[in-house]
C-alpha cells in the first residue's frame, strides 16, 4: 500500500502541507524510488535499531492518508541520518551517487520565455556548463513536454519548474546553491552574447525564419532542420513547399508528420533525410555526424547513422569510397512509414553515374515492408548489398549480411578492393574464459545493436547501453559530442566484480569530439586499477569508426587507448567477437580467425 500510494502522483500536493520534509526526499518519492531511498537512509543509520523508534513518530505526523505516512517516514530516517553522532560514508561517492543521494547539493533552473536555440547549440551549451567545477550535471532544452519528461526520468526537473513549450530552460545540479547559480549566470551569458564591432557591443542575430534564411543564402537547395520535434514539421514543409532538400536531424516528431512529410517529399522528388537524421554525404559534402572518406563507387542508403558510418569508414580502410551516403531515418522502412524514403534515395542513386554500387544499411525492415525493399533493390540495375542488421547472410540478386562489417567486406569485394582485417594480436591462444559478465557502453546505437547481434548467435546474454539514447542524454550532448558521461561509466564499472569485460566505441568524423580518447582513456586506467586493486582483470576492448582524414587523427586516437590497456580491432563485430572468445575461453590459435568470418 504504501509503494503504490508513494509511486502516485498525489504527494506531489504535499509540497505545501507536510513539514520538515527535503526536498530530495520528495523528489526520490516522486521518482518512484521511494524504496532504494529509504534503504539508502537506514543503511547509513548509526544505529538501526531507531528505526522502530522513528516509523512510529512517523505515524503521528501521517494525517489521514498513506502518502503522508511514507513522505513523514522518509522525513524521520532523514532527521536521525543528520544526527551529529551518524558516521560518514567513508568511500567517495560517484557521481550517480550524488545524483540519487544529495546531500547539500542543489537543483537549480531558469527559464528564458520565448527563447529558442537549435538541439546542437544547447547540446555544446550544456557540455560547456558540465566542465565547471562543482557541476554535476547540466541540461539545456527547451521545454516541450518531451523534454521536461526526459530531464524528469533523469531527476533533473525541479519540482516547482513552469515553462511553456516555446521557453528555453537552463538545468543545473550542483555541489552548492552558489556554484549552481554561478553556472547559471555563465550559461546565460553564453545565450545572450555579444560581440564587438566599431567600440559598441551588438547583439548576433541569426535569421529566425526561413525567408531570412534563404535571403542570406538564396543559392541554397537544402535546409537542415534541428528544431525541437513538434516543431521540425512546420520548418520541414516550408522547406519542402519551396522546393528545397530537407536534412531533419530533430528526433521526436510524431510519426504521422514524418508519413505526410515523406509524401509530400516524394511528390515533388525531394529528399526529406530524417526526422532524427545524423549523417548524410551528398556529393562529398557532409551533414551532421560524418566522417571524411575518400570519393569511390559506392553509395550507401541508410536508416542507421553510425551504422553508415562503420560500414563507410571500413569502405575508406578498403581503398575505395563513398559517391553519395543517404540517410532516410530509423523508422523509415517501419510498416507506418512504408519505406518512403528510402526507395527515392534508391531512385536517387540508381540516376547517379557516379554511383556503381549500392549498400542498403538498416534493421531488419517490417515484414510488409521487406519483401517490396528486397524486390525493387534486386531490379536496381546496379550491384547490391543490404546490410540488414541480425539477418541471415544469403548470396543472391542482393547480396545479405545481417552485420555491418560484411555488409563493408561484401560491398568492398564487389569494388574490386577486398577488406583485409589486421588483427592487433595481443592476447595469448589460451587465455582462460573470463569469469564475469560482458559490458557494453556505446555512443553508436548501431553499433550498440552490432555488438548485440554477434553476441546473440553466440548465445551470449550482456549489458548493452546506447548511451546516445534519450533516455541518457537528458538535455545533456550527445556522448559522440561530449565523452565525459560514457567515460564516468567505463570508470564505475572497474568498482563492479561482476564485470570482466568492457566493450566501447569511439567514433570520430564532423561534429564528434575533437579527442575523445583521452578521457576514455583515462577512465579505463582508473576501471582497471580499481579492479586490480580488488584482485580482478578487467579486459576492455572496442574499434575506432574513424579514417585516416577525420580531424581527430585516427592514429593517435588509437595510441591513446592502445595505451590505457584498451584491446582494440579493427572493426566493432570483430571486437564483439574477441569478447564472445574471452568470455568463452575459445580464442583461436590463429586469432586473425576471429576477423574471417565477415570477410570470407
């Protein structure tokens, strides 16, 4: 009785009528994890045995309903943990432990009415705000209700918060109160800067609407979109309706604006790449995350962002390239959007002289879908491979691969240049199994989803994060953008005994990091000294999706993980199966096995 009436939203009104309650205590209850908190309280208690003592005061101060009884019995636990004879938690905590146990830390927040700034300028606003000292955590979003339910499944949406869906707010936790507003003051200085010109300050102003736009820039065929989602339809039909290509990396639209959209795209032969769009190259130029890889044959039509990365950057490491990389969408070829499109963009390519060869890169379509897809690609005209992540490799008119390493090698073989894989040849024929679990923390959701299929058909069951999800992102960068959230992780996860092996990525190209090495590194030397510590190896292995171009070069990004300890390959399945080896004890003799069977 008492988890459902704390699990409601009814303590909520509690704000103004229960006394001597933090306002952590609150936020826990509302969080729905009312009983982790109180575990944590009496865990720290100096003497368990008051606790009876305190539930019964509890009792007194609960009115009339068991909202009140559960909000007075974590206020009491709360009183005797502040006691001046309670111990200290000896250990430092994490940083998640700050986050879901506050002690004098704050949640601060503003709001700025009828202020707009795109995802990616609030994305490196929130970075900057992160690298302060005494910050814990920074969001900056605007305050659509997707949003503001974001930033409260990640406990960083203050309770007393009011915005309206055209208002932009500025999140904070801090150590303190005044490190928090200091933050704060720092970041609204960011938005409202100003820049020299002629001895007075003027204030840049950016169009604030597509005629604007188009008036500075009237030789432009494209519009990049990056909008809150219920936003990007409006931006995304003006654009369309003037004739202009759409790059839409807003995520978040509502499916049946993405569907009329399309429509309206493909009836005026238009691209309409997205919503939630990160890569794109057309005609050597690049949009969004890309990377820099040499022009060649081959064209990649993609509903996976880094998953076209992978198979582009491989494509790069085989000596050939890239003619034209689309991207569609990750839910393009879903049953409700029917594959819109995607069969332009293989219109698009199958016009394009310059394209010799075409890769399809995505999940497995919707079965309403598939059979459509596989027929229209098998009448292209043109070579084909559809990389369609977990299926079953087939040979045919398409050729199949269900991984994004053999959907490269089949695609590299069909240019005349084959991918050969360089093993790093650094771990002993009999090394033995590894006793623990396999971890996996990713900034490439395809990637994430590779790893998940080659540990699969072996069988394997792991932890697998996408830390690029809404659900970890929160109003904070992306983890291509600002590393430092995946780096906390790799970092926690030498404190945990279960775990004996991690997998990462670390993906380069335009608009990543520019050396988002160096804290992973740093992190994996504190994991494994903190597991040597304790008298355990933890292993950590991944790739690099990069090329010898990227503006991070690629080969010191390699030297730094190589010496922190990370086991690197050179492609995500076949680091995901040097872990499928270590976590069997089956690595071969000859260990370049490992890499053979994508590029047989």
């Amino acid at each position: 009785d008492l988890a459902r009436a704390v699990l409601g939203t009814r303590l909520r009104p509690l704000l103004g009528r229960t006394t001597a309650i933090g306002r952590h205590d609150l936020t826990a209850a509302l969080a729905g994890r009312f009983a982790e908190h109180v575990h944590r309280l009496v865990s720290a208690l100096a003497d368990p045995a008051a606790v009876p003592a305190a539930v019964a005061t509890a009792r007194s101060w609960g009115a009339t309903s068991g909202v009140d009884l559960a909000t007075g019995m974590a206020s009491a636990l709360a009183r005797l943990l502040r006691r001046p004879d309670a111990p200290s938690n000896p250990r430092p905590r994490t940083q998640e432990e700050r986050m879901s146990s506050p002690d004098t830390e704050t949640l601060q927040a503003t709001v700025f009415p009828r202020l707009y700034r795109d995802s990616v300028a609030l994305m490196a606003l929130a970075s900057s705000i992160e690298k302060r000292e005494g910050v814990l955590r920074a969001g900056a979003v605007m305050a659509t209700p997707g949003n503001l339910e974001i930033l409260g499944r990640s406990e960083m949406l203050p309770l007393d918060l009011t915005a309206a869906p055209d208002d932009l707010v500025l999140v904070v936790r801090a150590q303190d109160e005044q490190t928090a507003n200091e933050a704060l003051e720092a970041a609204t200085a960011g938005l409202t800067a100003t820049e020299q010109s002629g001895g007075a300050p003027r204030e840049e102003v950016a169009p604030q609407t597509m005629r604007e736009g188009l008036a500075a820039a009237a030789d432009a065929t494209l519009v990049t979109v990056s909008t809150p989602g219920p936003y990007a339809p409006a931006v995304a039909e003006q654009a369309l309706r003037r004739g202009l290509h759409v790059f839409c990396f807003s995520d978040n639209v509502p499916l049946a604006d993405e569907v009329r959209l399309k429509r309206l795209a493909v009836d005026r032969q238009l691209l309409l790449m997205g919503p939630d769009c990160g890569t794109a190259i057309l005609d050597g130029v690049p949009l969004g995350f890309a990377n820099v890889v040499r022009p060649g044959p081959v064209a990649i039509v993609a509903a996976s962002g880094t998953g076209a990365q992978e198979v582009s950057c491989l494509l790069d490491d085989a000596g050939t390239g890239i003619s034209q990389l689309i991207g569609v969408g990750g839910r393009d070829l879903s049953a409700e959007v029917g594959g819109l499109m995607t069969e332009l963009a293989l219109d698009l390519v199958a016009a394009d002289d310059a394209s010799e060869i075409v890769v399809l890169v995505s999940k497995p379509p919707a079965p309403e879908v598939a059979d459509r897809l596989l027929a229209r690609l098998a009448g292209l005209g043109k070579p084909v491979v559809a990389c369609l992540l977990g299926a079953e490799d087939a040979d045919g008119p398409v050729v199949v691969r269900g991984t994004l390493e053999g959907g490269a090698a089949a695609a590299a073989a069909l240019a005349g240049t084959p991918l050969a894989l360089q093993d790093p040849g650094t771990e002993p024929a009999d090394a033995a199994p590894l006793p623990g679990r396999i971890l996996g923390l990713y900034t490439g959701g395809t990637l994430a989803s590779e790893t998940k299929v080659v540990l699969g058909r072996a069988c394997l069951s792991a932890e697998v994060l996408d830390l690029g999800d809404d659900e970890y992102t929160a109003g904070r960068p992306h983890p291509m953008i600002d590393p430092s959230a995946r780096a906390d992780r790799v970092a926690r996860a030498g404190a945990d005994p279960d775990v004996a092996l991690v997998l990462v990525d670390l993906v380069l190209g335009h608009g990543a990091s520019p050396d988002p090495a160096t804290p992973l590194a740093e992190a994996v030397r504190e994991a494994r000294a903190s597991a040597a510590a304790d008298g355990r190896e933890l292993v950590v292995a991944g790739s690099v999706c990069g090329t010898a171009a990227d503006p991070q070069d690629i080969e010191t990004q390699r030297r730094i993980l190589q010496e922190a300890g990370v086991v690197l390959h050179p492609s995500n399945a076949a680091a995901a199966r040097y872990a499928v080896a270590r976590a069997t004890g089956s690595l071969p003799t000859d260990p370049t096995l490992l890499h053979r069977q994508e590029t047989a």
